[in-house]
C-alpha cells in the first residue's frame, strides 16, 4: 500500500486548498514566530476544522514541507478523490530560538535544544494562536501531529508526551532525538486507551531505521496497536511525502485497529538474517516474506512445516509469503526442484538431524531474552575426550559476568540438555542461555551459576540420541564419567549436590528423568520440560516407576526441586506428561508442575529455562 504515480502533481481543474502565512507572538522564545497554514478547499469561517501539526526537520523551517514536500497538492489531490476529512494543517519552525534560521551549525547543542524547547511553544503559543484565529476544533481527539526526521522525534516526543492533547500521532523517519521507548510510552495501557492512531514509517535504507524498529519493537511488546510501514527508501521526501499521504488519510476519522498491522510495503529483517541481507521479512502482523534468486530453477516451496508454493518473477526471483507465523524460532528449508537446502540469506541451526534455516518471529512476553545493556557473560567452547563413546567430544559452557575477575569464587553448576534432533549447539544459540541468565542475574533474579550445555547425542542412527534403556544408560555414564569431571576440574565450580542441577528438553527432559531420578545424591535440582516417560512404559513395573517406587522416600529428601513443565495442552509431550504425573501423584514423588502456552517449541523452552533459573540453588 502506497501512494499511487502523479499523487504528488497538480491535477488540473482539481480544487485547491490556500496557503497563509500567519506570526504569532511566543512568549517562549520572547520574539514573533512564523507557521504556515494550509486551509482546504471550500474552507469556511462558518465550519470548525480538525488541525494536523505537520514539523520539519533539522536543517529545515516552516517552509521545508513546502519546498520539498508540496504538502498542498497532495492533499488538494486527496481531497478531490474523496479520501480525507477537512482539516488545517499548521506548518511551524521546530526551532524554537530567536535567531530560528537554519544556518551555522545546525546540529549545535542549542539548535538541538531549541527543538526540544519548541513543545512549550507550540503548547502555549502557536496552538492558542490558532485554536484564537482559526474555525478550529479545539478537543484531543480533532489535534493531530507528525513530522519528519528531527519533526518526526519531536511529533513522538510531543504528541505521546502529552496524550491530553494529541490523539493521533506520527513519526516520519524519526530522528535520534525519539525519546527511548519506555520513555516514550511508560504507560501503554493508557496510550492504548487515548490514541486513535499512532503512525510510525521509515524508508527501508534509512540509516535512522533502528529508532523506528526499536519503538516498533516496544509497541508491539506491549500491545499498543500503531503502523509500522516501511517502504522501499532513505532519508527523503520520497519516503515523506508518502507517509503524508499514508498518514493523512486516517486523520479525524473511525479507525479500524485490527486492520493496523496490514499498511505496510516491506517488513523489518528478520533478526536471524545473515549480515545485510533483505530478506527474509516480518510483516508487522508475523507474516513472513522469503525472497531468492534462483532464476535457473523450474520449481521452488518454501519448508516450514508446511510447503508453500513460490512464484517466479521476470528478473528470475522466487517469492512467497507465509500465513502468520507463531512466536520464537521457526526452522525451515528451501525446495528447489525437490532438493532441500539452506536458505544462503539466514542463519542455519543444527534443528532436525541436520543444518537448517531459522527464522525468529517476534512475540510478546519474550523481553525476558532481548538484549540489555547488563554486564555479559560468555560461552565457552571445551572438547574433551570420552572413553565412554571412544571419541572426540564438546560441550559449552556458560559462565556468568565477573567469572574471570572473581578468581576466588566457586559457582554451582546447571548441566542442560537439549532436545532430539539437535546437540550441543541448541541452548547456546536456539536457546539465548546467555541473555536469559544475564538478564535474570543482572535483576538479582538468579544466582551466578555455571550452564553446561552438552551433546546427549549417544551416537544412535543418524547421530540422534536414541530413546532406550541402553542408549539412556550410556548418557548417564557419559554425564558422571566424563562431563561432570572435565568441569569439575577446568572450572571454579561448587562442590556437592547442593550446588548441581540437571535438566533438559524432550528427549533432553527424558534423561534428566533418567539419569537425575537415579543420582539424587549428586543433583538436587531437577527440570523437565515438554517431556515425560512414554505412556506405554507406564506400568509400575516399568524399570523407571519400579525405581521411583523403591526409592521414593530418598527421592523426596534429596531433591529440593524437582520441576516439570509443559508448553500446554498443544505440546507432543502432554499426554506422557500427564500420565507420568499420575504415576508420580501414586508413587507419592513430589514435584512441581508449570504450564506455558506454546506447544512443543523454543519460546516455552526458554520460559522454562528463565523460571527454573530463578529457582535454583
């Protein structure tokens, strides 16, 4: 959705609105100011108007949007199709100093600080000025603002700032000067309530783009329904004067809010992007656009659990876009003529017994694994080598902040597993281990810890781990043999089973069972996620239940937690879960039980790991 060829050109023998050129007194800046005012056509004194407050930018003035934006004509063309409600739009200068040319340094710290300056001006002198001079209607709801670049800060800065007095709400290419979002909006449920539109649009090769994404991200975090668009552009009135146009057209009128999340052209890069690659793109409402020039290709479906079908320009591009996509970490190949392969513009996760694309969704509820500026722990890479499976192995290791520096501290030591498969690599990377416990241990939410993230790999068919007796047999000798010795003698760590925990997802939850069940006197913290003995092993005579039933008084004692968690009624993992539980409740072995919506997938997994943390030691 954009603006259509010639939007920007005088129509002949279409009406046209007039332009004044007002001064005001500002008491503010303690001289007379001038703004520009566009009425439109058929403007009459008799008629109370809604205004949009339309700013330039840094280098600009009152007649920036004039010069290179010819605000005029497209709203002149807008109002001939029939597409916007009457409205004045009041042009200032941002700049609210005496001497308010743009000239000399014009990123000096008082220029700068006369933008900021202008919210008393505007609030105190030019919106009085008008509301005195001009058939404007004066509530909340018929006061607009948007602008661009240093306007379009400003806009955001000024309207969200004072919800009392704007309800809608524009950022075109927003400038550094965009307050941080927690700043911006630190009470969303009120904007939620107040806004009747908030706009936000950058062009895609804009080098602002990150303070439009960044405000985005917080938004959508925290469920206040805006636009996001962006198009195809950089920092110029291409990019503006579409968003004037985009804009305007939502002014003063019903908003749908479901439809929000549709106006748009491009999406943002998926996180998970290789460096400077476009594609793929999230759309604001989790769609997901993929891209890849295969021109020698006959047939070409996108492998993301489901096929879809691409289709093929005339530059030799295949391109496809999804249904909405769930939150957190979608694995996915490319099928060209039947082959599957990595997608050559993301990133590649060992995910089902082999290399495979990611894509991460965005998704509320996950602030708990974005980045913050908190101190940063490693992983590390150990390989060691097992006489349990006769070869060369690896682990990763993370350890929290100040573990170099704190030469004299010992910490207690989480052993984590991954799922089938997957390996080693799956907590470190599919996971986020590190940002969860830097963010958990940064808020004082968990204890400093050591997280082993090894391979239960047992070296089965295929590499996979392997379900049985025997197999489950071998990663428990793998774990006390081999693993816990090379860290217990490379690593400062905590000694006794006070300061060890097991846990693992699926098939890494099934030999926490296994292994931890069996050796409480060296763990004490157990966790299982999306995981459970198989229900058609749920006889009591089942080596497992037969163990827990002669040792259920132990068990007890010795384990201070021991958790399991599913991810809902739509995990793979629910119904072994639930008998096993059942089985657990008659055997009289305590635990602790958490369910996460999400199914059998990495946002739940990195939930439990977040909560289970948090619990320890």
């Amino acid at each position: 959705m954009e603006a259509p060829k010639g939007f920007d050109q005088p129509v002949a023998g279409n009406a046209t609105g007039r332009l004044d050129s007002i001064s005001y007194p500002s008491k503010t800046v303690g001289t007379v100011r001038k703004a520009l005012v566009y009425t439109p056509p058929g403007y009459s004194k008799k008629k109370k108007y809604p205004v949009l407050y339309l700013l330039h930018g840094i280098g600009g003035d009152e007649k920036e949007w004039l010069k290179g934006g010819h605000p005029q004509v497209i709203l002149d063309n807008l109002y001939a199709a029939g597409k916007l409600k009457p409205m004045l739009v009041v042009m200032p200068n941002g700049r609210a100093m005496k001497d308010d040319r743009p000239i000399g340094n014009i990123y000096g710290p008082d220029k700068v600080a006369a933008f900021a300056n202008f919210e008393k001006d505007l609030l105190t002198n030019l919106i009085p000025y008008v509301e005195k001079h001009y058939p404007a209607l004066t509530t909340r709801e018929n006061r607009a603002i948007a602008g661009l670049s240093m306007g379009g800060g400003q806009s955001l800065d000024f309207g969200l700032g004072n919800l009392d007095k704007f309800a809608w709400v524009g950022g075109f290419s927003s400038a550094p000067n965009t307050k941080m979002p927690e700043q911006l909006v630190p009470d969303p449920a009120k904007a939620k309530k107040l806004l009747k539109l908030l706009w936000i649009s950058c062009g895609d090769a804009d080098g602002l783009l990150p303070i439009s994404q960044r405000t985005h991200d917080y938004l959508y975090e925290h469920n206040v329904p805006h636009v996001y668009y962006l198009e195809a552009g950089g920092h110029d009135f291409k990019v503006w004067k579409n968003g004037l146009y985009m804009f305007s057209q939502f002014l003063f009128k019903p908003v749908d809010v479901a439809s929000l999340p549709t106006y748009t052209v491009l999406g943002a890069q998926a996180t998970t992007n290789v460096r400077n690659a476009k594609y793929p793109q999230i759309l604001p409402d989790n769609r997901a656009v993929f891209h890849l020039k295969a021109p020698g290709v006959q047939k070409a479906q996108l492998d993301l659990g489901r096929k879809y079908d691409m289709v093929k320009d005339s530059s030799g591009t295949w391109t496809v876009t999804t249904d909405t996509l769930s939150r957190g970490l979608h694995y996915y190949s490319l099928l060209l003529d039947g082959l599957p392969i990595a997608d050559p513009a993301s990133d590649t996760f060992y995910g089902m017994g082999r290399m495979a694309s990611g894509i991460e969704i965005p998704g509320r509820g996950t602030s708990f694994y974005a980045q913050r500026d908190v101190p940063h722990g490693e992983i590390r890479e150990r390989k060691f080598f097992s006489k349990v499976t006769n070869s060369w192995r690896r682990f990763f290791v993370y350890t929290p902040a100040g573990y170099d520096a704190n030469t004299s501290a010992k910490y207690p030591v989480l052993y984590l597993l991954h799922g089938g498969g997957e390996d080693e690599t799956g907590w470190a990377k599919q996971g986020k281990t590190d940002v969860i416990l830097d963010n958990l241990i940064a808020d004082k939410k968990a204890k400093p810890m050591l997280i082993v993230m090894m391979d239960g790999n047992m070296g089965g068919p295929g590499g996979l781990a392997g379900f049985g007796e025997p197999t489950l047999k071998r990663f428990e000798d793998e774990l006390k043999q081999t693993v816990m010795p090379v860290v217990e003698s490379n690593y400062r760590v905590a000694p006794g089973a006070q300061n060890r925990a097991l846990a693992g997802l699926s098939l890494g939850g099934l030999q926490t069972l296994y292994a931890g069940i069996k050796n409480t006197d060296m763990f004490q913290y157990l966790g299982v996620f999306s995981s459970g003995f198989f229900a058609n092993n749920a006889a009591l005579s089942d080596p497992q239940y037969a163990f827990m039933k002669a040792n259920a008084s132990t068990i007890n004692t010795n384990l201070k937690q021991l958790w399991l968690s599913m991810g809902g009624p739509e995990d793979i993992a629910y119904a072994n879960n639930k008998v096993m539980r059942a089985k657990m409740d008659e055997l009289g072995i305590k635990y602790a039980y958490s369910e996460y919506p999400g199914g059998h997938t990495w946002p739940v997994w990195r939930h439990d790991l977040y909560l289970f943390a948090q619990k320890l030691f």
